[in-house]
C-alpha cells in the first residue's frame, strides 16, 4: 500500500501545479513537454532499462500501450487545462474520480478478479464517498457547454489506468523499457504540438518555464512509477489499487484545498472522507 501512497502525493502535488500555473503564468504547453523530457531522462537514470529490449517488442499488448499511453498522457493533460477553463476545477475534479468506474469494471471484466460481498461493500462505500466528496454548492454556474470536455477526461482518465494496469502485467518485455519509451513518444507529440504554437506565435520562451517542467516531470514519474509498481506488487487487487489510488487522491486533495487554498468542504464532503477511509480499508480486508 505505501507504492500507493507515494502516487497519491506525487498526483496530488501535480494537481497542485496544474492549479497555480496560471497565477505563476506558466505555459503548460512547454511544460508539459519539458516534463516529459525530464520524466524520460528520470527513467534512463534511475529504473536503467534495457534500450536493447525494446527492439524486441514483438506482442501487439506491448505496442498497443505503448502507443495509446504515449498519445493519451500528453493529450490528457491539454484535455484537463481546457475542462478546467470551461467547467470549473470542482466539476473538471469530479469527472477525473468518477472515471474510477471504468477501470473498477474492467478489473472484474477484463483482469479476472474475483468480485467477494467484501469487495463488493467496499466499492460501493468508494463510490458513494466519492459523489459525496466532489459535491459542492453554486457549481450551477459554470454549466457552459463543456461537457463534451467533461466526458473526454472521464473516458481519458479511465482508459489510461487500464493502459498502466496492462503494462504492468507485461512479463516479455521489461516494464521499464516500455515506459521510456512512452515517455519519449509522449515527449515527441508534446514537442511537436508546442513547436506549432511557437510557429503561430501563439507562444513565447519563458525561463520559469524550465523550472515547472522539472518538477512537472520529476512528480509524474514518481506518479506513474509508484502506480505501476502498486500494480505489480497487488497484482491479484487491481480494484483495490483503481478504488484506493483515486479515493486516495480526491481525499488528500480535499484536504490540501482545504488547507492551501482555502476551499472549504461542506459537511457533506467531510462525511465522504470518513466513507473514504472506511471504503479503503474494506477493499484493503478482502484481500
């Protein structure tokens, strides 16, 4: 469980910088792409992988998440700025922890878990929390059309947890070569779509920019690495580390808005971090 913490703070803290790079007037189009720079050099350094193994890659799994990872990471990121500027961080929020729905269906569907009463209890207490957590008063407002945003983080966010879990279960090629070179194809797309902007001059070079890719990049690879080896280490609880990482999340989250940004949860929220737990350590029991 402690892979599953590390991932929720390294999430969290990403969520954080997402959310002053505005007052920091950060460009997250840079950013993004320095990070993933920083995120591929991190790799190279400290997980060492085989280079040479990759030309070996023959299965179509190992490709196809290779690939959908490698175009989904970075383009999630440009998907969640916008939501957030046409729906609201709160609404942009819920979406991101309703997405647990998807990988939660495809850990009894398509990863073989056995599904206990326990099991059971604990996701629904999960789910419950969650709604209960990212409800908050007067988003009546932001109802602009974003919902076709909206619906694009939940689909994305989902999709890329069953892509993580995949990966993890690769046995013939090293997780660690097929994560560079996500990150390098990540790098490349971000590049690309970074350099067009330049190109229009819709974007100019700012050196603070360097600094945010850096921890941009050094937090969401201890965020993808810890999810991963989370994964690998519960490799028979796959709904246990869906249901946890993102229960995890939105509760600290809650918290750190709480304390950081002066969001104040209602009752209501307070009593879905009870649930949280309670949910958590369920799902943790039917092991």
């Amino acid at each position: 469980m402690h892979y599953i913490a590390l991932s929720v703070v390294c999430s969290v803290a990403v969520s954080v910088l997402l959310k002053l790079a505005p007052r920091w007037q950060i460009d997250m189009r840079q950013v993004i792409a320095g990070g993933y720079l920083v995120a591929s050099l991190a790799c190279l350094w400290l997980l060492q992988p085989d280079i040479s193994a990759l030309t070996g890659v023959g299965t179509g799994l190992a490709w196809l998440v290779l690939v959908a990872l490698g175009v989904l990471l970075p383009a999630l990121f440009l998907v969640e700025a916008q939501a957030v500027v046409l729906a609201g961080v709160v609404r942009t929020d819920a979406a991101q922890r309703l997405s647990l729905l998807i990988p939660l269906i495809a850990a009894f569907t398509l990863f073989g878990e056995t599904l206990t009463w326990l099991k059971l209890l604990g996701l629904a207490l999960g789910l419950v929390a969650i709604a209960a957590i990212v409800t908050r008063r007067n988003t009546a407002a932001a109802a602009r059309s974003s919902g076709g945003w909206l619906l694009l983080v939940f689909v994305g966010i989902g999709c890329i947890d069953i892509l993580f879990k995949a990966m993890a279960q690769l046995t013939a090629t090293p997780f660690a070569g097929v994560l560079l070179a996500t990150f390098v194809l990540a790098f490349v797309l971000s590049t690309l779509w970074s350099g067009w902007q330049f190109l229009r001059g819709n974007a100019r070079w700012q050196w603070r920019n360097v600094a945010a890719a850096v921890l941009l990049g050094m937090l969401n690879f201890g965020n993808i690495v810890f999810y991963i080896q989370a994964h690998r280490h519960l490799a028979n609880d796959p709904a246990l580390v869906f249901a946890a990482m993102n229960i995890g999340v939105i509760v600290v989250a809650t918290l750190v808005g709480a304390g950081a940004f002066d969001e104040r949860p209602s009752r209501l929220n307070y009593a879905g971090l009870i649930l949280a737990i309670v949910a958590v350590i369920a799902l943790a029991g039917a092991r």
